[in-house]
C-alpha cells in the first residue's frame, strides 16, 4: 500500500506572511518557540518508541523528507503538568493515561504478531489501531480498565491533532489563514479571498 | 502612564498592585486603582471578575461603596498578551482539573470555563441574545421546569442596559420575541459560513439574522471595529470584543473598585454570629484574609459551589448558604450538538467571529407537529480553528492517518450548523467536592452529569432539522456530532428557601450578607447562550443592592 497526500493548496505558505501585519511580536515568539522541538524528559525510551509509531501512523507525512514532529511536544506538556481541565472519573490523569495507553497498544501488537507496536508495517499498526477504537482487544488485561477509545480518540488523536495543526505546515497545507493580527481580513463573502490569503485550492472535483 | 518595559508575565506575579492596574487599552500602560488593607473591613468582597462579579462591582463602586473583587485568572493586556495561536491561547481557560461522571459526563476547561480577570467573556464567542420572554416563567406558562423570581418586564430593561454597555452590534430588525429597541451598532457583514444558514434558511421557510454579537461593528471609545480575524475563541488580541475586561472592568477601577489579579480565594469565613466576615485568599506565595461586611461569590456555576463547599465550618458543617442541600444543584448546560457539511464553494470559515448567522425559529415556534421536546432551541453558523476543528473530527469519527489529513485539507470548504439547546433542571445533575485536591490544597469539584428524556428528544430534533437545512443549502457529506457548551445553575435562585439557594437578589436565604452573583443564579438555561443574560441580571442585582443601601437595608 502506497500512501499519498494531495495537498489542494500546494505551495501556499502562512510563515510567507511572517514580515507582514498579518503577524505581530507575539505570535512570531510563540511561533519561533515552536520550531526547536524541545528534549525528551517525559517518556521513557520504551513509551517513546511506541509514541514515535503512534503519532506516524497518526499523522503520516509521506511527502515530506523533514516531517512535522509531534512526539517531543507531547513530551513537553506532560512534563510541564500542561491539563485540560477536564479528568473523567473513569481516566487517570493525562500523564499515567498516556504511560498505560502506549503500554497497552504495545501489548495489542505484540499478542497479534508477536512484535511491539513500533516494529509493525503500517497496514498492521492501522489496523490495531482501528480494532482498538471499535473495542476489540486482544489483550483486554493490558488496558487494566482505561476505556480504549476514550484514550485513542480523546488523549491519544486530540492531542496529536492539535500539535500538528498549530504547526505552519498544519496550518498551510489546509489553505488556513494562519496568523492574523493586527491584520484581519476584509472579503469575507462565498469564493471571496484578500490578497493575503491563500490561492484558490486545486480542487478534483471542481 | 509610562509605555516602559513591559515588568512581568501576567501569568508568573499580579499586576494590579502598588496602586496600579493594567491599562487594558496599551501595550505595557497603566491605570490608578484605589487600594485596601488587608484589615480594613471594605463593604463587598467579590469572587471572581467575569459576567457576573465585574458588572456588580461597578454598579456598586459607581455607588460609593468599597469593593475588592478577586479572580484566580491573570490580568491581561490583550493588545501585547494575545497570539494568534490556539495553543498558546490556551491560558486563558481553567486548566486546573475538575473530576466528571454521571451518564454524559461534561467536558469542562476550554469549553466553558475561563480563568483570568473578565472571566470567560476574555473567550467567549460575543453571541448576544435575550431570552424569550415566556421562559422567566416556564412552569407557569410553557409547563416545565420552574418559574424565575423575576419578571421578565424588568428583565427587559436590563437586556437594553447591558447591550448597550456591551455595544452589541446587531441587525435593524430582529425576527423573533417582542418588538425591541435598535442594537447600539449596526449588524456585521454576514461571513460566507452565515450566508449558509442564510440560503438554508430561506429554503425551508424559517427566518433567519444576522447574528447580534458584541464585537463593534465601527470605533468605540479605544475599542476598533472588529478586523474579521475569527480567533475570538481564543482571545481578541485588537479589542474590538467587548469582553468584561475592557468594558465593566476599567469603569469599576475609574470608580474605585479594587481588583486583585491571580488571588484564589479559598474560603469565606464565618464568625460567631453566624454572619460572613470576609475571605481567604492565596497570592503572591502566602494566604490572607480581607475583612468584609458583605461577601459576594461570583465564580460561576463550578467554583461557586465548590467555594461554599469548601467554606463548610462548626456552624455550617455542609457548607455555606446549604441548609436545605441546593448548593451545587441543578447544574445545566446546553446541548451543542451540530451538523457539518461539505460544500461545493470555498467557504473559509476562519474569517469573522465564528457565528455570523442565527435562527431561533424553534425558541419560538411551539406549534410545529413535529416539535416533541419542551423547551427550545437556537441555532448558528460555524467557524472552528483548526486543531479545534481536527479535535472534533477525531473525537467524533476516530479517524487518523491520510483519511483524517484528506477530511481536514477540506476545511476551507466546510460548513455547519451547532445548537445552543436547553437541557432541564435536574437535582441530581450537581456540584460535590471530590478527595482529591488542587495545588493550593483544596478539593477539587467534581461534576455529575446526564441528559434526560428531553434533552435527547430536544438534541435529536435539532440534528434531523439542521442536516435538512445544510442539504438545502448545498451541503453533502454530513457528519453529526455531539457536545456540550456554557454552564447555567448551581447555585439557583428562587421564591422559596427549601428549592433555591438565594432569593432574587442573589441573597443567601441562610446568611443574610453572603451574595451570589452570576450563572450560578440561573433556574432556567434557556435555549439561548447565557453571556448576556447574566450581565442583565446582575446589573438588575447592583440596582437592588444600591437601593437597600440607601435605605439601610443591605
Ligand atoms: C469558548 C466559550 C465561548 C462562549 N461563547 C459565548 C457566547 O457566544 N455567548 C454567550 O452568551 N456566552 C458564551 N459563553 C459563556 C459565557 O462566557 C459565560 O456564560 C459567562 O462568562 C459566565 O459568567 P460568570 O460571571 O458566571 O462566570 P465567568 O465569566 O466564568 O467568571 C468567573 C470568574 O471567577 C473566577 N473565579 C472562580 N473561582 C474563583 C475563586 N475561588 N477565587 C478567585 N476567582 C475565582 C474565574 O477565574 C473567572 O474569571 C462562552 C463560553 C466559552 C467558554
Ligand atoms: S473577529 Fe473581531 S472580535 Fe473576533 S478576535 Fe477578531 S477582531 Fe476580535
């Protein structure tokens, strides 16, 4: 299995406005902030393996020879204690759900193929992760009680997401307007871009 | 005042002290803010700086009286603090865990709590609607839940009073609730994203408005007109959104209210005679008490309770204001359920504040053979950030891989529609105290809550009309899906001690100088957002308040 993006908005880019009102001091220090990954100090080297295939399997980058790199922001949040808000009586907090999540889906992979989840093809690791989001554990135990969906989709996706969206490769790739301020936008009405914006996207089916 | 160097993170040490506060309109300036001592006994205390504390604080220094109101949150320059940048923008909200089970148990940070000096409005979306009038008395008139303890006429009044603090911008004519006055501002250009519910609208014959938002369409004061830049989800870094923080709370400093930025409080004290007699609070790396004759609790319908809770003593065992076991009670949300669409044209929702066009068809229409729900329900136009947006996808459908980077490459040309649906008033739908404590040693709040019968029939009505009107529109590709937004009750008011926990002045039944003030107070939710509701009613509790004092009845 070949895998393949097709970006509509191919070379458009919102860091092509860096120099522009369209961002200010601030932003462009949260942004610089942003481009240094920052050290592991959270995960151990086993959890950082399977942290390392989840968010690829995630958020797969064939195109790109430097992809976005998610993990070590991860790494970062939990180290810093960074919550939601937000703990179901039913989870522990983000840092052990994580620790017991990657634990679990290493578990899944080794009692279906004998490997750890890091080791898989891509095909074999998709398809884990899709039996464990419809509930279908080959090693229930490993889990010891964190609901598998809640944890793929809710600690697990939700957090890659939108480590890779507020990336400007994220934000460029889906024509986003990225950075806006003190310059907004102006044309707001159907099929109206400003200047600034991106290009119409290349779309197949239009 | 001086544009020196900016001095501190807003988040590391308070700026509003030294007889100073945060001019909210500069990048580093400064405003004179009167200062109280610890020991003076000052006539108000108040908890929390958001709808509810920061308009009552300034009725009540307009007044004379002597306030001090303390939030958790920082206090932020928007123009220098505020990044286009989600997570970034993330401090804004209480972050802090809160412990959340029952049946559909509440997502709470980011998606309805605030944590700074404005409260959740430094966040919210500016959408400004009144209730409909019928529901200040839903029991006697439409047949469920309960009456309000005030009427709706003075309600009215108070709707016109804090639209034009607020400055709401909004449309010439408004469809729907009695005739009303205009909006302050003219309405906006309604965003491609509205112009969806706009043709939806029309094609399945219900009306439909420019939504009335309070983000100024032309210059006010310091404030300019909105620039269209759509993260007001995350901060308005231009001050075109009239948030608290830049219109209640620099008219409570010119009075003379006091604030105190990243103070928790953590308990209001009692004294002998079973009055309040001020609070605890934690800042700058220690504990203190500020004396007061009237404590006021304004933490919104999650901290509220839990500080009464937490305040719990001899007298009290179960905590303050709970003799008859209402504290924390009767939490509602709203139902946030939405319906997405892919459209043919490029849409770019990012432009403009998010919700652009409104329909309140099914607040108002109570005869539709298909209506099965009491109760109402609004509806507006989307226009979610990114990492949002990709947040919902996932949570929402599992995806991941090539097939979720495939669906989000499709956001520019992404629509939908998302209610703000009434859920009922239900006791077992609650604030308690959890084991577990905070950093500052208290028990933290947990949150129990489920939807009834009508909740659901209310949600599954909305989501069959709104996949209709997307289709209408053009949309193909629908995906539903299901959350919750805004908190309403909690610490109720009423006509009847046994069922609330204050009367309609926000006074405690049990303590007679304990205040609450905010959305905590709400008996009803309403099928409208709450914002501007609890603006309303609290400045309708200053007034009151500022009349007993002048007849020594306070
Ligand atoms: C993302 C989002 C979008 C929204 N959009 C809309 C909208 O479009 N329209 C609308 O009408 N409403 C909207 N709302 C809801 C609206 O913001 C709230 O209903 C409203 O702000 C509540 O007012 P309040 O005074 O009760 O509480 P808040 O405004 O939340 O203020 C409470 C304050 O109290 C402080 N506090 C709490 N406990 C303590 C303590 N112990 N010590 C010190 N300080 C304390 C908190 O830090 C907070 O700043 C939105 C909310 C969110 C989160
Ligand atoms: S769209 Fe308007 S109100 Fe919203 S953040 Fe931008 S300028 Fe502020």
């Amino acid at each position: 299995m070949t895998e393949r993006f097709s970006a509509p908005y191919r070379g458009y880019d919102v860091l092509d406005k860096w120099d522009t009102p369209s961002f200010n001091d601030q932003t462009r220090r949260v942004l610089r902030g942003r481009m240094d990954p920052p050290p592991r100090r959270f995960f151990s080297d086993t959890e950082w393996r399977v942290l390392l295939a989840l968010c690829a399997r995630a958020m797969p980058q064939p195109e790109r020879t430097d992809p976005v790199a998610m993990a070590p922001f991860i790494d970062a949040d939990l180290h810093a204690g960074r919550g939601t808000g937000t703990r179901r009586a039913d989870m522990p907090e983000p840092g052990a759900a994580w620790r017991r999540g990657l634990a679990a889906l290493d578990a899944e992979a080794v009692a279906r193929h004998g490997r750890g989840f890091a080791d898989l093809d891509a095909a074999a690791a998709n398809a884990i992760l899709r039996a464990v989001d419809s509930g279908d554990l080959a090693d229930p135990a490993a889990w010891d009680g964190l609901p598998a969906q809640r944890f793929l989709r809710e600690t697990a996706l939700k957090h890659i997401v939108s480590i890779y969206y507020s990336q400007p490769q994220g934000m460029s790739e889906i024509g986003y307007g990225g950075p806006a301020s003190p310059r907004g936008y102006v044309r707001l009405g159907t099929d109206r871009i400003d200047p600034w914006e991106a290009p119409h996207g290349q779309w197949p089916d239009r | 005042m001086s544009a020196g160097a900016v001095s501190h993170v807003a988040e590391d040490r308070p700026r509003a002290t030294g007889g100073r506060a945060p001019d909210v309109f500069s990048r580093s300036g400064w405003v004179p803010m009167r200062e109280h001592a610890l020991g003076d006994e000052v006539d108000f205390a108040i908890v929390g700086s958001g709808c509810g504390g920061a308009v009552l604080a300034t009725k009540l220094a307009e007044a004379g009286h002597s306030v001090v109101m303390f939030d958790a949150g920082p206090f932020w320059r928007p123009l220098s603090d505020f990044a286009s940048d989600e997570r970034e923008q993330d401090k804004l909200y209480w972050l802090d865990p809160r412990v959340s089970d029952g049946d559909d148990p509440l997502e709470l940070g980011a998606n309805n709590s605030g944590r700074n000096v404005g409260g959740s409005t430094t966040h919210f979306q500016m959408v400004s609607l009144r209730f409909r009038p019928d529901w200040f008395k839903s029991r006697s008139k439409l047949g469920y839940a309960v009456d309000w303890p005030v009427d709706w006429h003075e309600m009215w009044h108070y709707y016109a009073e804090a639209e034009r603090a607020m400055a709401i911008s909004g449309p010439i004519s408004y469809p729907w609730g009695p005739k009303r006055g205009r909006y302050p501002y003219r309405e906006h250009e309604v965003n491609a994203a509205g112009l969806v519910l706009a043709r939806g609208a029309e094609a399945l014959g219900v009306a439909w408005a420019p939504t009335p938002l309070a983000t100024v369409s032309a210059p006010r004061g310091k404030s300019p007109p909105c620039v269209y830049r759509g993260m007001c989800k995350i901060g308005c870094s231009t001050n075109a959104k009239q948030s608290m923080l830049v219109t209640y709370i620099p008219r409570a400093l010119a009075a003379g209210a006091e604030i105190r930025d990243l103070a928790m409080v953590g308990r209001i004290d009692t004294g002998p005679d079973g009055r309040v007699t001020g609070v605890e609070f934690h800042r700058d790396g220690g504990w203190h008490v500020q004396r007061a004759r009237n404590v006021v609790v304004a933490g919104y319908s999650i901290e509220t309770p839990r500080l009464l809770l937490n305040s719990a003593c001899g007298r009290y065992p179960n905590g303050l204001a709970n003799g008859s076991d209402q504290v924390g009670r009767y939490l509602m949300v709203h139902s946030n359920h939405a319906v997405w669409a892919e459209m043919d044209e490029e849409i770019r929702w990012y432009k403009g504040p998010p919700s652009m066009a409104c329909c309140e068809h099914w607040n108002y229409d109570d005869d539709d053979p298909s209506r099965d729900f009491h109760g109402g329900y609004s509806f507006m136009s989307q226009g979610p950030l990114p990492g949002d947006f990709a947040g919902t996808l996932v949570t929402a459908t599992g995806a991941f891989g090539l097939d979720l980077r495939e669906r989000m490459a499709r956001y520019n040309r992404m629509a939908g529609l998302k209610i703000v649906g009434e859920t009922m008033p239900q006791a077992d739908n609650r604030v308690t105290l959890s084991d577990e404590k905070d950093g500052f040693g208290l028990p933290r709040a947990r949150i129990t809550f489920g939807y009834c019968d009508n909740d659901r029939r209310l949600y599954r009505h909305s989501l069959r009309f709104m996949s209709r009107m997307l289709q209408a529109a053009g949309g193909h590709d629908l995906l539903e899906t299901s959350s919750t937004a805004h908190l309403m009750g909690g610490c109720r008011m009423g006509s009847d001690p046994e069922t609330s926990v204050t009367d309609a002045n926000g006074r405690s039944w049990e303590i007679p100088n304990l205040w609450i003030c905010d959305g905590s107070l709400m008996p009803t939710a309403g099928g409208v957002n709450p914002a501007l509701t609890i603006v309303a009613n609290a400045a309708r509790i200053g007034d009151r308040i500022v009349a007993m004092g002048r007849k020594g009845t306070i």
